[in-house]
C-alpha cells in the first residue's frame, strides 16, 4: 500500500493566495486541496466535509504530465506488489486454509481486487490529493468518518509492516539454514502462537523475533536520513523478484507430484463464518475458519498495495483508457505468477508440511534442492527489504495528512528535519511501534487481522465512489464501468471475504475502531483546523 503525493491543487483563485482564519492565521487556500463546508460549532464539525472547485482535468500544474500509458502503470505496479504477498501469505492460507485449493483462492482473491481497484482509480482521480482513503472519506462523509478511516488504514500499514518483518525473518533464518548456520530459537519467532484448529493462543518457547525487530530497526535509520528508492534501483529489485520467482515456477513445477495436490479442497470450497461469528460474540471459543473462501480472504494480502496505481490518473495520456489497462493488466499478471508459484509450492510438498513463515523457500529444501532454497531465500530477503521500505515511508506521509487537519498532533507528525527533510518523528513513532508488534505478535493474528482492517477500508472506498458521484461539480477524469454494479459488487464481495476470517476479527476490529473514536473525541475533535465557513 504506496501513497503518493500528487502537486498541490488550488482552490479559489489561481493564485493560491492564503485565506485568513478565524484564529488569525493563515492557510494555504491549496493546502488541503479543496473547501471545507462547515456549519455550526462542536460536534457538527464531525459532519464537514471537503468540497472541490476542480476537477482534475483543469488543476494547475496537472495537465500538462500525462506522460504514462498502460505499460509504464504495469511495471509501476508489478515493482511495488511483488514481495511480501507471495512470499509470505501462501504458507497460511496453504497450510491453515485451504490446502491445495489455494489456486482458486487466488483467482477470487484477483477478481475482487479488479472491482476495488477502479473504484480507487475513480477517486483518485476526482481528488488527486495526499491522504488516499482518509483524503475521500473526508469529501464524501465528513471529518469523523475521515478519521476513522485514516485510523483503519494506519492500523493496516502498522499490520502490515509487521506481518513483511515475521516473513522477512523467516527467509532470514531459511538463508542461514542453507548456509549451514542457524539462528537461536529462543528469538527466531514470536513467543505465542494462535493454534488453527482452535482458536486458542499457546505459548512458542521463543521470547522476541529479533530477526524481524532488527530488519524494521535497519529500514526505520534508512527512512529516518531521507532515502529514496528510485525507479533503476526499483527496477532492480523487479527483475531480482521476477527472476527467483521464474525459478521457482519451472523448477518447482517440474518437481511436483500430482499426489500433493489431492484431496484438492481438503478443507472444503467454503469459508463463511455467520454461525461461528454469533457463537464468538456469544462468548464461545471458536475455530480458524477454512475453505477455499477463507484462503481468498487471506491471499488478498498477496494483492495490498493495488490501490497505488489510482493515484497517477491525472498522469497518464489516455486515462480512461489507460488506468482501467493498467490496474487490470496489473492484476492479471499478478494472478497468473502467483496461481504457479501456488501450483509449485503444493505440489512439491503436502500442504500440511507447507512452512508458515518461509513457505517457498521451506518448500525447496524439503525437496532436496538446497541450492535453490538458497537462492529463493536471497530473493525473498532483498525483496521483503524494499516492501518493508516502502510501507515505513508511506505511513509517516499519512499522518501528516491527518496531522495537517489537526486530528493528530501536527507539531509531532508533520516537523521535518531540518537536514533529511523527512518528518523524523513520525518516521521514529512508526518504526518503534512496528517493532514492537513485529518482534511479539504472531504472523497468523497478524495476517488475519491486517486483512480484516484493509477489507473494511476497501468496502468504505467502494461506498465513497457512489456517495461521490453525487457531487456533479466536475467529473473525474476516470470513471469505473458498469455504472453502480461494479462498487455495490465490491462492496458484498469484500464483505464476504471478511465473513471468511476468523470470526474473532470482527470484535478485536469493532473494539480497536471504538478505541479510535475515544482518540478523535478526546482530542481531534477539540483540536481540529475547522472552524465554520473556513477554507484550508
């Protein structure tokens, strides 16, 4: 998940002059990229909403780089998605989910994020602005459904960096294995576990995941002094990937045994969990949910980050032509890499021997090819490196939008450093608490419960593409096809994907959201930069 920022859009006048506010300060009038419609004091604020005098197509500074077609858009996304996914979310759902029916997962898991990712593209391109779902939230329901999606999408970045950091670990120790080394038990992983057939937590022997501590620790110092990953070394690390995964495909396949593919559904086609949610609300300890669905809905981390390619709308040369290519070719290629790799990875050893945490490069060695164990791990380590970069840059960017409103602290989220530029601070907030969850949770409640925050924040997108289509002061340059099926259909898609987890998600989800609204009580609404009639 990558946002990115686009150039500042004024509103008013084509000056950009500052407005005035009633504290007697000032505001850039392109600052937030639109008017804020505000009425009353106290809680109505909870109600503003953004409202944008631009379209797009005519925002300054914008028209003038449409440089990007479909082909530029694939390579953008196949850098920025290959990684973390493929290396890391095959071993649970393979082993936990689905078994060798993790091949269809993939294919609903893709056809979902098609319908998800043009709704992005039509938000996107209707406020080309920083902030990503927190930015439409905040135009299409006002400030305290803003917040609550930008507190959604940090948690899912937290999750994120977290579950990358455990899978890092594990090709970490899987490289030293082939290297005939090994890394201490007792900080090789978290030091409890969540038990599949359960639902219970069970103590592992181990105290901290040092490996995945000390990996967020390296990319927190290289974020921390300002570098930036530019497009040759990104192009790079996507042949790097591409290569290892290209590997893993011929030699794995060509070393698959079709007894390991059957039973095919161990665990059934199914998934939903409505009975099992009512028995957890009850109080009752339930059960991991199984089935093909519920492998969708954990594989669908194998696609995160899909929704970077809605934020270059305004950048391509025919983007109703070009976007829809893009995110759809994207996908596509995506889908058929990772239905292989899953053919390879089940087809050389039983699913139920399948490793959690290094499933690719575990699946190697069991079958006797240490060499490509090795050259597997190599890949997956400098690969999961650039996603740990990537998500370690990107969320500090989204607290300074939230700061910039005034719902988080501004005078701690959005001061640079006066040498690096980069928002220090929140750089050092993000890498200590993505350690700290990284180091101590385990990978199979991390996973579940960043695909539960990333589902919901998808179908919110999917609701702020209809509610915004109401507003007819400018058309997006974009639109997502098949009027309002493709968002409704969205919509029930994710849902179900979020009935297929485990049931206890919804209330460790209901419980964290309610803790968010505390946060926005307590603080941001007192302190938030609206005040009625102003302009930010």
């Amino acid at each position: 998940m990558v946002v990115k920022d686009s150039p500042p859009i004024k509103s008013g006048a084509a000056s950009g002059e500052a407005k005035k506010t009633d504290s007697g300060g000032t505001t850039g009038a392109g600052q937030a990229s639109g008017q804020i419609a505000a009425s009353g004091v106290g809680w109505s604020r909870a109600l503003a909403r953004k409202r944008f005098d631009l379209a797009p197509e005519t925002a300054p500074g914008l028209a003038a780089s449409r440089t990007l077609g479909p082909a530029s858009l694939i390579a953008l996304g196949l850098g920025a998605l290959i990684g973390a996914g493929i290396f890391v979310s095959v071993g649970v759902a393979a082993h936990d989910k689905a078994g060798p029916a993790i091949i269809l997962s993939f294919l609903v898991a893709a056809i979902v994020c098609i319908a998800v990712a043009l709704c992005y593209c039509e938000c996107a391109s209707r406020l080309p602005v920083a902030g990503s779902a927190y930015a439409y939230a905040y135009a299409a329901i006002g400030e305290a459904g803003a917040w609550g999606v930008g507190w959604n999408l940090a948690t899912c970045y937290f999750l994120a960096a977290s579950a990358v950091a455990q899978g890092w670990s594990g090709y970490f120790q899987s490289l030293l294995g082939a290297l005939g080394a090994s890394w201490p038990k007792a900080f090789g992983g978290a030091p409890f576990d969540v038990n599949p057939a359960s639902g219970l937590f069970a103590p592992t022997g181990a105290i901290l995941d040092l490996p995945a501590l000390l990996a967020l620790a390296a990319v927190t110092v290289v974020v921390y002094r300002g570098i930036r990953v530019s497009l040759r070394v990104n192009n790079a690390l996507l042949a790097l990937k591409l290569g290892v995964l290209a590997v893993v495909i011929g030699v794995g396949l060509a070393h698959a045994k079709i007894a390991n593919w059957t039973p095919f559904a161990p665990f059934g086609y199914g998934g939903l969990n409505g009975k099992d949610l009512l028995a957890t609300l009850g109080g009752q300890t339930v059960a991991a949910s199984t089935g093909m669905l519920a492998g969708a809905a954990t594989v669908f981390f194998a696609f995160g980050g899909f929704e970077m390619l809605s934020v270059y709308s305004q950048e391509c040369r025919r983007p109703r032509r070009d976007v829809p290519i893009g995110v759809i070719g994207t996908i596509g290629i995506l889908t058929l890499i990772y239905v292989a790799v899953a053919a390879a990875v089940v087809g050389m050893v039983p699913y139920d021997h399948i490793s959690v945490k290094a499933p690719i490069s575990d699946a190697f060695r069991a079958a006797g090819m240490p060499w490509a164990q090795l050259l597997v791990a190599f890949g997956a380590v400098a690969g999961l490196s650039s996603v740990l970069l990537v998500i370690v840059m990107s969320l500090p960017r989204v607290l300074m939008a939230v700061g910039r409103d005034g719902l988080l602290p501004a005078k701690f989220f959005n001061v640079l450093h006066p040498r690096y530029q980069t928002p220090t601070k929140g750089v050092l907030f993000v890498g200590l608490t993505a350690m700290l969850a990284g180091s101590l949770l385990p990978i199979r409640l991390v996973m579940d419960a960043v695909m539960m925050a990333t589902l919901a924040g998808y179908v919110a997108v999917c609701v702020f593409t209809l509610l915004l289509r109401r507003d007819k002061s400018g058309e997006p340059i974009f639109r997502a096809p098949l009027g309002p099926i493709l968002p409704l259909f969205g919509i029930a898609a994710c849902l179900v994907l979020m009935l297929s987890l485990p049931p206890v998600n919804w209330i460790r989800l209901g419980v964290w959201w309610l803790l968010g609204f505390l946060v926005y009580a307590g603080y941001g609404r007192r302190h938030s930069v609206l005040a009625p009639g102003e302009t930010i």
